[in-house]
C-alpha cells in the first residue's frame, strides 16, 4: 500500500527524514550530524512495515565499519557516535509511524 502525500509530510514533519517517492517506492534519507548522507529503500507494497523492519534490524556497529577508512570518513569513534545517532532517529521514526502511520 502505497504511502499518502498526507502522510510522508506527516512523517517529514514530525522525524528528520526526508521521503522522495521513487517509480516502485521511496528513499528515505537523512544528512547526519557527521555528515552522512544516509539512506534506505522501500519498496510500495508495504512502505510502512519495511521501515520498521529495516529499523529492527539496523546494527550501528556494522554501519560505522562498513565506512571506516572510505573516502573522506571520519575516525572510527566518530563513525560509532553518528551511527548511534542514526539509531536513535531510526527508532524514533518506527515509534512515529506504530503511533500515527501502521
């Protein structure tokens, strides 16, 4: 099911990232603190449940190693601080979507 516009502007609001429907579902991306440009896919027959699986299953430590030593990226205690801020935006977007979305 797809999302409304009513409801990615709601989700754009009330969390810090952004919704930008794609032709077989949406990019949800925020720039961190860090300066990341973080991202994920979803596909439109179940936005909503693949946010939140993609939530319960992000793991801030395999983030951070995923980029330590790529170009440009900071140190590895850096890199562990913003994945864990991502984290924390993520579970606030799950909580966002299981109180006004699902």
């Amino acid at each position: 099911m797809k999302l409304t516009k009513e409801q990615i502007k709601l989700i754009e609001d009330n969390t810090v990232f952004s919704i930008e429907e794609t032709s077989d579902g949406y990019e949800v991306s925020w720039y961190t603190d860090a300066g990341e440009d973080f991202s994920f896919y979803v596909s439109d027959e179940d936005p909503v449940g693949e946010m939140i699986n993609y939530v319960e299953n992000f793991d801030p430590e395999e983030h951070a190693t995923s980029w330590i030593g790529g170009p440009g990226a900071p140190g590895i205690r850096a890199l562990l601080d913003d994945a864990d801020e991502i984290q924390k935006h993520l579970f606030e977007l799950k909580d966002f979507l299981l109180n006004n979305i699902h």
